[in-house]
C-alpha cells in the first residue's frame, strides 16, 4: 500500500462515519418533530377544554406549549426524549423560568405530565 492510497481510504472512511452521522441525525429530528406533531393534536383535540381553561396552544418546531396568562407549560422533543416544564408568569419580569422539570419517554407520557401540571395550577 502507498501513502495515497492509505490517504485516500482513511478520508473516504471519515467521509462514510460523517455521513452516517448526518444521516442519523436527521432522523432523530425527523423523529422528534413526529412526536411533537402528536403531542399537539393530542392536545388541541378537545379546543373547548383549553379555552375554557383560558389555555393558547402552541408548537414551535420541537416544543409544545399551552400558554396562559400565569403559567406556561411545554414539552420540548430532543433525541428521543421529552423534557416537560412548568414555569410561573406571575412574577417573572421577561420570560418564564421552569419551576418544574420532569422527563418522559412517550408522547403519551408527556400528555400526562402535562395534565398533571395543568392540576397542579388549577
């Protein structure tokens, strides 16, 4: 083997390890938009409940939110994995801050986390 053919295999085997990384991670955001897609329409299903409950649903790309003039609380997809916030808007002076934190692995258990927020503000 020469220095250029070694050369030439080791950049084709980073070039195929870039690729494949590029790959995966557009598919893991492919995934992540899926879910956050499905958590929204779990839970703009019922509209009469959230506006009886004073409650603005929204979704930005990877995160989900039902907003309300106290509270905010939203689910962020990232690599599988939920992360669900509860923050205060009563006394926050520009944005939000998370009081509570949980995780979940499932739209289906974020929804829950979610609701049980939602109880805890009621």
């Amino acid at each position: 083997m020469t220095l250029k053919a070694a050369f030439e295999a080791e950049h084709a085997r980073r070039e195929a390890e870039r690729l494949a990384r590029e790959a995966a991670e557009l598919q893991r955001q492919a995934e992540d938009l899926a879910r956050a897609e499905g958590l929204e329409t779990a839970l703009g299903a019922d509209r009469e409940f959230l506006v009886s409950r004073g409650l603005r649903l929204e979704r930005r790309r990877y995160t989900v939110s039902l907003d309300h003039a106290d509270y905010r609380i939203a689910a962020y997809f990232e690599n599988g994995e939920v992360s669900v916030t509860s923050a205060d808007k009563r006394n926050a002076t520009t944005s939000a801050a998370p009081r509570k934190q949980q995780f979940a692995a499932s739209v289906e258990d974020a929804l829950l986390i979610m609701a049980q927020f939602l109880a805890d503000e009621t």
